[in-house]
C-alpha cells in the first residue's frame, strides 16, 4: 500500500484514561484531543495501541462513564475519512463491539502485519510478547477467555469496575522504575522477541506500546523497534511518513 503524498500514519499509546483520578485524567484527556486536532489535515491512517483506559469493560447495554471528547474526536477523524485502528491492550482488552459500530474503528486483539511503500510493520500493544512473566501470561489466557469475561459481566457495573481498578492500580505499582529507563537489550523482553522474530522474518519496523518508555532501537542495519512510550508523562508518538519513522513529543 502507497501513503499519499503530503500524508502521514500515526501512532500513539497508552493513555490510561481514569488513573489516577478524574481530574488529572480530564487534564490528559483534553490534550491527546487537541494533538488528534492537529493531525488532521496530514494524516491519512491512525493507529492506537493499546491502554487507552486504565479499565475498560463493554457490559451488553452499558459503557463505564467518560470520555465523551475523546470518542467524539474519533468519531470525527473516521467520518472525515481517516481510518483509525485501535489494539487492545492489558488494561482494556473486554472490547465487544461498541468501538467498531459507534465510532468506525477498527480493533485488533493480535499483533499484526502492515506494509506500506515496501517497508514491512509488525504492530501490536506489546504485552505478554518474549521472554518470561509467565505469571502475566496465564493471566492474560484467563482474562481473554469468554466464560471468564461473561461471568464477570454478570457482576453489578459498580462492584466489577471496582474490583477492576482495583487491580489496575497494583499492576502499575508492579511495573515500579522501570519505565524510567532502558535495561539493554538483553533485559529488554520486547527487544529480545523483535530478535527472535527477525530470526525467521524480515521486518523493518517493530512498534509498540505498553512499556511506557518511548525508544527508537537499531536492531540491525535495516530494522527498528519503535517503543511509543505513554501519554502520562512523556506524550511521545510516532510517525512514517512513507520513507522514516519519526519518534516525536507533542508539545501542546
């Protein structure tokens, strides 16, 4: 696929919409609106990967509250016809349909290929990818698992969104210093997978999210992995413009 000239892909990551409390989130909220604001007259496809809500939950009639401005921003790029892909991450991965019917979208819960002028994108979140946290990983094979996620429906929205924040709160306390700095390559899971997948499949470009640290690393002479960071502390994203990718911070 060719990228219009004049026109750029987005991406962005983790914004953790809810933490820590309404007000610093409104705060954050407000500027990803503005940056998505500003992107629209170059931008051709964006791309969210992951974590947009410290929890999100889709009962079969009812939404958690909030963030009206951020829905109505991207309902608005996808009617003005630019497409918007979301990847579910760790905290918001009981997506069920009301993103693609009422806002356009489309959802990915795998990591997935892309190409654009002949340069190969493998895109995801990031979570559960590498080596270790096999903790995590069971985890996450009980969470997305649909008997598991029906009968946490069958909870009252008020106790199981509770319950979730709850839960949202220890696993950021988990991650401690770590987003604070890069470990090296060796200590770096998502870095050693990129290395293990380039072992049976070129790609010239890894991005994604979930550690919170915005990286750009040369793991050889032809391939990247791009990390975007977050949108609580740093505000980084990243964009290809057809020939490079680019890690920026949005200076509001």
């Amino acid at each position: 696929m060719l990228i219009s000239p004049n026109k750029k892909i987005y991406f962005l990551s983790d914004f953790h919409l809810g933490a820590p409390d309404h007000e610093s989130s409104l705060v954050r909220e407000k500027k990803i609106v503005s940056f998505l604001e500003s992107i629209k007259p170059d931008a051709s496809e964006v791309f969210i990967l992951g974590d947009i809500f410290d929890f999100w939950y889709e009962y079969k009639k009812v939404v958690p509250k909030g963030y009206v401005r951020l829905f109505g921003k991207l309902a608005e790029l996808t009617d003005s016809g630019i497409k918007v892909f979301v990847f579910i991450g760790n905290h918001d991965m009981w997506m069920s349909g009301y993103f693609e019917k009422e806002m356009g979208i489309t959802v990915y819960y795998e990591p997935q290929t892309f190409e654009w002028n002949n340069k190969k994108f493998l895109i995801g979140h990031g979570d559960g990818l590498g080596p270790g946290d096999h903790g995590y990983k069971f985890l996450k094979k009980i969470f997305r698992n649909r008997l598991c996620q029906w009968m946490f429906g069958q909870l009252h929205p008020s106790l199981g969104i509770g319950l979730a924040n709850y839960f949202s709160r220890k696993s950021r306390e988990k991650t401690g210093s770590t987003d604070k700095h890069f470990m090296g390559e060796k200590a770096e899971w998502l870095v050693i997978y990129c290395r293990q997948v380039l072992a049976k499949e070129h790609f010239d470009y890894f991005i994604f999210g979930h550690r919170h640290y915005p990286v750009d690393y040369e793991l050889n002479s032809t391939s990247r992995y791009i990390n975007l960071g977050d949108w609580i502390l740093n505000f980084t994203y990243a964009t290809f413009d057809g020939n490079d990718i680019e890690l920026k911070k949005w200076e509001s």
